[in-house]
C-alpha cells in the first residue's frame, strides 16, 4: 500500500507562535532575498530549463502570493496571525499549478507524429494517453503480459474460482490530483472506495495505535487536530527549546526543492537521525514506519528525499490523510480504462514485447528492434548477482533477486519463477526445486515433476561474465525459437521502464549514446525487494483497526488489509463462504534475512498470527505471494545526477518513471503519473502545443527561510 507520513507538535496551544519564534530581526533585509537564496514567486515559464537552478529562480505557480521581509514583520500582528491562520484553518488553500502555459496553444497536432513508448506500467500509460489525445500516433510497448507495472493484476484460481490478484493494496490519496484527473478523464473515478480512517499499530505495549481521519485543515491546524487525536502526544519527547529537536521541526516543515536536497541528500534517514539529538518517540511512531512506506529501506534512503515525501504527504499537503481504496483489482479499475482510451484514439498496444536493440544517431534515438514473446526474453540480458543467496556446494550461484531469481551452473541457468503464478521456487537438499505457494515441483534440471505447473522452468545460456563476476549475460538456450525480430521508427521516443529496464535499454543501446546519459543511467539503483502475502482463511475474525493498517516493530510484516472488506470480488467471496482474505506487507525487507521465498511466507504467516490470534485455530485454504525486486531505489548523494524529463543530450527521448527527478513534490502513483504528463509535456512543447496543466501541493514548505 503506499501511504503518506504525518508529524505533531506536543505544544498546540503554542503553535502559532512557534512559527516565527528563531527568526532574528537584525536578518531582516529590505529585499526579497533570504541570506540563504532567493525567495521565488514567478511561475516556471514556458519551455524553461528543468536544471535546479531555474527551478529555484522559477517555480511552480502558486495561489498564494510572496511577501518581502518588512512586509512580512508588518503582518507579524496578532490580527494578521489570527486571519492567516484562520484562513488555513477554514478554507483549504488551492492545489499548485506547475508550468501553466502563458499563450493559447493549438491543443492537437495538424501534421501527425509518432511516438514510440518503452514500459506500460502508470508512467508509460499516463505519457500514451495524453499524448494520443493530442494526435501523436502511439505505439506503447511492455514487456510483460499485462499493462500496469506495480499496479498491474492478472486471474489467479483459488480452490476452483477465478479471483483476480495484483502486487498489494493501493492507497489513493487525495493529494494525488494528476492520477484523479486522468481516472476523471477514463470514467473511472467512480470505481474508488473511501476507506474512512487509518491505523498505525505498533508491536508491544509501549505505544497506543494512531488513528487518522480525514481533514479539511491545512497546515499548521492539521496538526493541531492530530495532536489532541493522538493517544501518543506525551511520548513523543518533542521540545522545540532544544536546538537539535528544533533543528529536526524545522527540516520537515521548511521543505525546499534545492536546499533541502543540497543540505540532506548526502545522508541516509538513519545516520541523520543519529547525527543528532533526534526525538526517539517521533522517530518510532512516525519516521520508522512512514519512512519505510517510501519503499526503501530507511538505512538507505536519502534524508533529503524523506524530506519532500514528508512534504507532499502532509507538511505541504492541504487534503489530510484519507485515502480511497478500489472496489475490484487496479487492473480492471484503472488500467483497462486507460488502455481502451488509449485504443480509441488509434494507439497500437503491444504486450510480451522485448526490446532488442535501441539506435542512436547524432543525438537522437532512429529505432528500436523488439520481439513479440512469451515469459523468457529470446534477448541477451545482464544481471547482478543475488544479494543475499551465497553459491551451493555443488557450485551453483544465484543471480538477480525477488521473483527473478537466476541460478547458474557452468554455462547454463535457470531461471527460478515458476511457470504457474509467477512465485519464486526454492531450491531443495537434492538439487530439485519447489513453489513454496503451490507446491509445484522440478527436477535439477528444470523439468516439471508436479503440478499444478505445466511447464518446465526458463533455461538459458550465459553468454558473458563481468571480470569481476558480479554480472553475467544470459541468452535463451535454444535461440532458434526467438519470434521474428521488428523495427519500430519513431518521432520521439519515452522511456517509461522500471530501473532495471532502464538501464537494459542503454545496455542494448548502439551508435552515438550521450555518455553523460549513459552515466545517469547507469547510477540509477534499485530499492530492496517488497513481498505481498495473501492469505484465504475459512473464517472471519474481530478488527477494530482500519481494513488497511500500517504496523510497526515487527521484523517483515509492514501493513495487514482485510480485502473481503474493501474489493467487490472479495466481499462476495465472503458472503458465500464466510472466510476471511487477508494481506501482508513487507515493503523493503533486506535478503540476507529472507532470502528465499518459503523464509517469507513462513515469517509472514508468524507474525499475522500474533497480530490476530483468532486465526491460529482457522484453516488457511490458499495462499498467494508476490515478492519481487524492482522499486526504485534514492540512495544517498543519488539526487544531482539524476535523470529529467527531458534526456540529456537527447533531441527526442524523454524518461517517464517514479525515479526521474521531479520539478515539484510528488510521491509513489503520484509521481509516476506525473512524470509521464512530463515527457508527454516536453514532446508537446517541442511541437508547439499547449502543455496539460500539472497541479502539486504547495512547492515550498511554510517555514522556508
């Protein structure tokens, strides 16, 4: 589930005057400057660079409007606080407009365009749609045998019936006005469930549950209200008259598109909390859990991107912490919708396509070559080795990680996701493998000795090896089998890949490839692996938590979502039988700990038995685990480098993904929706049509100095 973060103060009644408490009057200048930078109010021009310092000299539109310093004092009234907070208070502030258009622009193109797109998760769909809308012709590519990415679903069976599974619960929250504007524009919208309230349950005794509900009240007085909500306000050990506690305050509610990345990217979440006096009760109840809902793990998450998550989430975000689930499985809900829009407008859509070849000329992409396919690429692939899985005795060493797993004998691999739902298999005493979910099973050299698998596992060759050996290069092993190989020419070309894609495409890639592109690239790292546990139970059980509930202190489960309770199919499913369907998370668990699929499902099934007793005496009657590795990653000092909408060096590649670097706050679906607004914006603005308005929270945070 992706979830956003929250912070209180122990000293509401105070509040106000907090605000304004360390800022020192002899630091007041007659200018629109602070000491440490420019104070921006113009909104980003059409066609402006994206480079960190343009953004600061011009970011996004706002509603609200810039004061110079003695302006600022003039105000610092009581009457003036009382209205400026009154006014947060009682009418939420408009959301941000991020590089509106000065001129009425064609909306269409008069001469047609085309546009090849490389990855048909939220990023490549949201760039295929708007695009397609304005008269590019569109041919969208994934890999896979779905349209979604992360939020694809596929049919499973489960005892006889056809459900539908997909890669965990998603939270929508209502910050995330560019993904509702595109679910507006599909007829979706009314496919999405209000989930009411949300739980934070903490292991042990020593923290009472959080609870959240929806608000209309904007920053400060969101956390006003949070803080009397809060069972926990006592324990927070929050006390703005500490240097180091103030220090921490200000860092999450001064939140600065450039500064805040210049003074904490270098460090992870972890060592900035430990640099310092950090409050260890606000770091329990809300760093910990929060920080690890960005889907990394928080020893390698960049302080500096926990900042703008917090920000979007909650310190700039006027919408409160409610959020919708979807009434059947993401696929049906928004994918399909988006794909048919797509369709309708003439766009070619393609699965099981495998990119071949990428090719550049001076500086733009000329072509692609791909191959219509079946699960195991017929291309030549580079992959790490596993994080975690050490060699067997008998030699063999693991390669790549999740349900993507590689284990290589000499010459030859095999890849262990298993032919029947995708789970991973473990190796056995013997040399055989088996599906720890469905109790599929083969033999050491791949082929299938018991269902309910039908086919034999992926074989391949390795074609190369690193010097180091840390990588290696498969290929198929019957390479004859390859479907026919197909150019596809474009206009423009967007690279909407995961960051595994990404950098297999600059793998593949020959002629004129920029290298400081290729460097950025190359940088890009992936997060650790997630896992989802689904769970079907012959019984109900008591709750008095929310159906989706973050958990905290345990040592994989992350959050626990009652599905009978929220999805359509799942509710009927309960009426018939009684059961209950229950899902676990685990958002960045490291491997060393669980490196093998059978690890995970046994610590899950642990750990839900201590959150609800009731089940240990039910029978569970199926289980589904999803368990892959392919979030992206925002280590440390990633920031800088990272790659833009618009592909450096490039005259016709735009990036779309949750790991390009954004111009405005925006997180998880959020910001893989937006970013494929970007790349759909930048070919627009090159052809000279009028750019899709992009809205964000507030840009800055209100103690920005």
């Amino acid at each position: 589930m992706k979830r956003g973060p929250l912070w209180h103060f122990s000293t509401p009644a105070a509040a106000p005057a907090l605000f304004w408490t360390h800022f020192p009057a002899d630091s007041v200048t007659e200018s629109n400057e602070f000491p440490n930078g420019p104070l921006p109010s113009e909104a980003i021009v059409p066609n402006a660079a994206s480079t960190p310092e343009s953004e600061a000299e011009n970011p996004p539109e706002s509603t609200d409007f810039t004061l110079s310093r003695r302006q600022t004092l003039k105000l610092l009234s009581g009457g003036a606080i009382a209205a400026g907070l009154g006014y947060s208070r009682f009418k939420k502030p408009e959301p941000t407009v991020y590089q509106p258009d000065r001129l009425a622009l064609p909306q269409t193109l008069t001469t047609p365009k085309t546009v090849a797109i490389v990855g048909g998760g939220l990023a490549g769909l949201a760039a295929a749609y708007e695009l397609s809308q304005r008269g590019f012709r569109v041919t969208l590519l994934e890999k896979g045998p779905q349209f979604g990415g992360k939020i694809a679903s596929w049919p499973i069976n489960v005892n006889g019936e056809t459900l539908w599974m997909e890669h965990g619960f998603h939270g929508f929250f209502p910050q995330y006005y560019n993904l509702w504007s595109l679910a507006e524009e599909v007829n979706a919208r009314q496919d999405f469930v209000s989930l009411e309230r949300y739980s934070v349950l903490y292991r042990g005794d020593r923290y009472a549950p959080e609870v959240f509900y929806p608000s209309r009240s904007s920053f400060p007085w969101n956390i006003v209200d949070l803080t009397f909500a809060s069972e926990n306000r006592f324990k927070w050990g929050l006390n703005l008259a500490s240097p180091g506690h103030w220090g921490v305050f200000h860092a999450i509610t001064s939140f600065h598109p450039q500064k805040t990345y210049a003074q904490l990217d270098n460090l992870s979440m972890v060592e900035w909390a430990q640099a310092g006096d950090f409050p260890k009760g606000l770091y329990d109840l809300y760093f910990l859990p929060f920080g690890k809902s960005t889907l990394n793990s928080p020893d390698v998450l960049s302080a500096g991107e926990l900042m703008q998550f917090f920000h979007f989430y909650f310190f700039g975000n006027p919408e409160g912490l409610a959020f919708n689930g979807s009434k059947q499985d993401m696929g049906r809900t928004l994918v399909d919708p988006i794909a048919q829009a797509i369709a309708a407008n003439g766009g070619q859509l393609i699965t099981r396509a495998q990119v071949d070849r990428v090719e550049w000329s001076g500086d733009r992409v000329t072509a692609l070559s791909y191959r219509e396919t079946g699960s195991a690429s017929p291309t030549p692939f580079w992959v790490d080795r596993h994080a975690a899985l050490a060699p067997s005795e008998d030699g063999i060493a693991y390669f790549g990680g999740g349900d993507e797993t590689y284990a290589v004998s000499g010459d030859r691999a095999l890849s262990l996701t298993c032919p029947h739902q995708g789970c991973s298999v473990v190796p056995q005493a013997d040399g055989s493998y088996r599906c720890p979910c469905h109790g599929a099973c083969f033999d050491r050299a791949g082929k299938v000795t018991q269902g309910p698998a039908t086919a034999d596992l992926a074989a391949y060759r390795v074609e190369d090896q690193a010097a180091a050996g840390d990588r290696v290069r498969l290929a198929p092993l019957v390479a004859d089998a390859a479907p026919a190989l197909q150019t596809l020419t474009a206009d423009y070309f967007v690279f909407a890949a995961d960051v595994r894609g990404i950098r297999h495409l600059f793998d593949l890639a020959e002629g004129d490839v920029p290298p400081a592109l290729h460097q950025q690239v190359s940088e890009l790292v992936v997060a650790d692996p997630f896992a989802v546990a689904r769970l079907w139970f012959d019984r109900d059980f008591e709750w008095d938590q929310s159906e989706f509930t973050s958990v905290s202190g345990y040592r994989l489960t992350d959050s626990i979502t009652r599905y009978h309770k929220i999805q359509e199919d799942y509710q009927r499913w309960h009426e018939r039988t009684g059961g209950s369907v229950v899902e676990l998370h685990a958002y960045c668990y490291k491997e060393a700990e669980f490196p093998t699929q059978e690890a995970l499902l046994t610590t899950f099934e642990a750990e839900l038995y201590e959150l609800v007793p009731a089940l240990r005496e039910a029978n569970c009657l199926h289980r589904e685990l999803v368990n892959q590795k392919n979030f992206s990653g925002f280590p440390p000092g990633s920031y800088p480098n990272r790659p833009e909408s618009r592909a450096a060096g490039a005259a016709n590649l735009m990036f779309a993904g949750d790991w390009v670097k954004m111009p405005f706050p925006c997180g998880l679906m959020e910001r893989a929706v937006s970013s494929g607004f970007l790349a759909a914006n930048e070919v627009c603005a090159i052809e000279g049509l009028q750019r899709r308005p992009l809205l964000t929270v507030k840009p800055e945070g209100l103690l920005q100095i």
